[in-house]
C-alpha cells in the first residue's frame, strides 16, 4: 500500500478512508445525531447509497485439509451477494461462527469473502463451520453487513441444498466475528437494538470483533482535520479547502523529510498540540501512540477525510457529525488551561442534523449503534498504536457496557502494535480459542483494563497479550 508523498494534496482513500466525517451517537465522544429511540426516519427519507448497484464475483475458495467448501450468490438487502460456507469433515451442527469482512471501497465488485488462514484454522480446528457475505454492498454499508450475514446465517442450509445439492445440519449455536468494518458488524450485531430492529434475527451465542469500528469512528475523522486548520492558522478557510490547503498546514505544524512529514518532529507549540489533542481524541497517554501517529499511511487516510461532507459519501442522507460539545485538549489535568478553553472557543463548530440517523422500521440504522448493550460472551483485540480506528473505541465501548451493566461479558485484550488491524497469528489463535471455549462454558478469559488511566499509560501497558514482541515498538520491560 502506497500513499502519494506529503505536500501533495492528493491524498488516496486507502481501507476504510471513506469513512467520512460524522458523530452519530449511541456512545460517547460528542454529540449526538440518534435523535429521540422512540422517533423512526420517515419511510420517505433516501439517500445516495440506495440508488447504487453491485455485482457479485463468484469464485472458487480452496478447503482447508479436513473440511469442505461452498460458495453460490443470494438475494441480500440491496441485491445479490456472494457466500461462502466451509465446514469440517463430520460436522454434524456443531456450531457456525459468521465472518465479517472489513471495508472493500467503493467499486462495484462484491468478490467472495475468506477470513485470515489462523482465525479460519482456529475455528475449524474447534469443529466449528464458518459462513461469511460479501454484502451486497460496498462503500461503509454496515447496515448491509449486518442484514446479509444474518440472512446467511438463518437461510444457508437451503442455499447449499439449491445451489450445491447438500444438506446440512441446522448449527446448534451461532456465534459472530469481524475485523475493522466487519468488527463494526460483530459488535452492532449483538447490541439489543440491532437485534431487536434486524429483519433476520440470529440469537448470537456471541461475538469477537477485532480492531472494530463504531459510529463514534465518524467523530474523530470530523475532528482531527478540524483541529489541524485551526491550529494550522487556518481555521477560519472554508472547510471543503481542506485538501487544497493541506501541504501549507501541514508546513505550519510539523518538519519535513523531503516532501513527506516528519511526523515525530512537530513545528512549535501548536504542532506540540496537536499530537497532544490526537493522542487524548484516540484513548489517552499510553504506549505505542508516538509510534502509531507517525505512520505516515495511517495519516494520509485520517486526513483524506478532511473537507468531505458528514454523509459518509451518501450511507447516510444528511449531515451527521456535529463537534459542538466536543472538548478539546493537549493536556490530562483535571481541568482545561486557559489555552484550552481559548482554543474551544475558537475552533469552528459544526452541528449535525438530529434525524441523520434515526432508527428504522425496515430493519436496523443506516449506521447501526454499537452501544455496549448484549448480553453475551464479547472479546475484543484492539492495537495501541492504530491511528486510523483508535483504541478509544475500546474505552467508548467498556463505558457503555457499564452504563448497561454487562461489563463481565466484555474482554479486551491491547496489543502493543502500530497500523490497523495488526496483529499477528499467535494472537488472533490465542484470542479464538480463548473465546470459544468461554462461549462454550468455560471461564471467562483474561483481558486488559481499558479505563484507568494509569494502568493504560503504563510502560508495559499490553504486554500481557502481545506475541510476539515487535521490533518497531518499545520492548516490554525496557522501562
């Protein structure tokens, strides 16, 4: 992956970098677009996305040893979508665990969807059959994600048995896990509003959503460009001059290496404030931050989203991300410096249209919540350094797990890692097994407190799950 070298303003959307700018409640961070639970989107109401059109892409997926696989199309919620079904020899219903795919862009391709070789041989190796949808749609559709792996999941013993001449079991139990956008799936999936508001309801047993997204991931994509104008000097341009502006604010705040940002060098004081403000947006003082915010990839996907419009390119039909009670600061005190409270009062603000993401009478959100509301075995992984889907997620969703009282179901695990979504084969095999043999009764396992402050800006903070240590990181016990 290659991003065009800094100052140019062309910045390509890499993964999910369409995940434009937006704050659609359910969950901390800012305000909320939800509007009142008990008021639905008029049926009237339409947006951009609903008029796009996909085409599935079958093809061939090679079984693991010992197992068997299927892939056929189906009709999903805005068309037709891809399956895939791989079960192991003598698998006689013994559970089915959904995989959810992270984001694919926006082209008009829906090819077939395979998780990574250790979730995969986890999974199989725990004698579980595995299913997953490509959606039927691209661009960040969750609402599809969530819609087409649970009509998959409730329909695909018929699909196997039209398309493939097979006849399966009906699986005894039911579980979900995702990366990224497919994190934001697993986890919305067994939220009770989803699955009271899904048109295919599936009783999950239970979910692990890996480096997740979550509405919230829309604020803090609406807030870092913002902070950066402003404290760039140039809060007062109009914000679609993001992109054309950005290599003179990016000049103003950091030096440079050639044409590309030092991004460990920041320029003066507000380049000092701006690490500062991104590493409290992103979950607070902690280790692997510097690291992860210097990623240059990482960057250039954050700030592609500046300048774009809160309708996350047409998911939604109107503006959702609002800033207007978002507090920002470069400091941990109890208390905002004077600094601070000036730089809130200077710093524009926008607000976001209350029925941009109201919930519907045709099945979930537009961009179904992740609250912390479920009320089954939920284990998470998450990287300290991710400067793209931030480890405040983690934080945002153990708040909301406590707010509902079901903070014993929720484990997460940091690892001491940069990027998105990195994590090696030791970690995604230990965190499989661990969570299914929790699902399947045993003990809850053991995951990392989120919230302390202290114990997450401590220097060994993630140490406990990281394997195996990586070289681009402060070592464990070095400090």
């Amino acid at each position: 992956m290659r991003i065009t070298p800094f100052p140019l303003a062309v910045l390509p959307l890499t993964l999910s970098a369409l995940l434009i700018s937006g704050c659609l409640g359910g969950g901390g961070g800012g305000s909320s677009s939800s509007g009142d639970p008990d008021e639905t989107a008029p049926p009237e109401m339409t947006r951009e996305h609903d008029e796009r059109v996909f085409a599935p892409r079958e093809a061939p997926v090679a079984a693991r040893p010992g197992s068997s696989t299927y892939v056929g199309t189906y009709p999903g919620l805005q068309g037709e979508a891809v399956y895939v079904v791989e079960v192991p020899d003598g698998w006689d219903g013994d559970g089915l665990i959904m995989y959810t795919h992270g984001y694919r862009g926006t082209g008009p391709d829906l090819p077939p969807s395979v998780p990574g070789t250790p979730w995969r041989d986890a999974a199989l190796a725990a004698g579980y059959a595995w299913a997953s949808s490509s959606y039927s749609a691209n661009y960040y559709d969750v609402r599809a994600g969530i819609e087409d792996t649970n009509k998959l999941a409730l329909n695909f013993i018929d699909y196997l048995e039209a398309d493939h001449s097979v006849r399966l079991a009906e699986p005894d139990h039911y579980l979900i896990s995702g990366e990224s956008l497919g994190g934001h799936v697993a986890a919305a999936a067994v939220d009770r509003e989803n699955m009271e508001r899904t048109l295919n309801k599936v009783p999950y047993a239970g979910a692990m959503p890996l480096c997740q997204a979550e509405q919230n991931q829309f604020q803090w994509l609406g807030d870092y460009p913002r902070v950066l104008m402003e404290l760039s000097g140039y809060g007062d341009a109009d914000y679609t001059d993001f992109q054309d502006l950005l290599p003179q604010m990016l000049g103003a705040l950091f030096n440079f290496n050639g044409t590309s940002p030092n991004w460990s060098s920041p320029r003066g004081v507000n380049g000092e404030r701006l690490v500062g403000i991104a590493r409290n947006l992103t979950g607070g003082e902690r280790p692997v931050f510097d690291e992860g915010f210097a990623v240059d990839v990482w960057q250039g996907a954050v700030l592609s989203t500046g300048g774009s419009e809160g309708n996350i390119t047409g998911i939604l039909a109107r503006n959702g991300y609002g800033n207007e009670n978002q507090v920002y600061r470069w400091t941990s005190g109890s208390e905002p410096t004077e600094d601070e409270l000036a730089f809130n009062e200077q710093i524009a603000r926008v607000s976001a249209d209350e029925d941009a993401n109201l919930p519907r009478e045709d099945g979930v959100r537009w961009i179904p919540l992740v609250a912390g509301d479920f009320g089954v075995p939920v284990l998470t992984l998450h990287t300290l350094g991710d400067f793209y889907v931030p480890f405040r997620h983690q934080q945002l969703y153990r708040e909301g797990a406590e707010e509902h009282g079901n903070e014993e179901l929720l484990v997460q695990r940091a690892i001491r890692a940069t990027g998105h979504c990195g994590f090696s084969d030791e970690e995604i095999t230990r965190a499989m097994n661990d969570w299914l043999d929790w699902v399947n009764g045993g003990s809850a396992p053991a995951g990392d407190e989120v919230l302390d402050p202290a114990v997450v800006a401590d220097a060994n903070y993630g140490c406990t799950f990281t394997t195996p240590q990586r070289g681009d990181v402060p070592a464990c016990g070095a400090n």
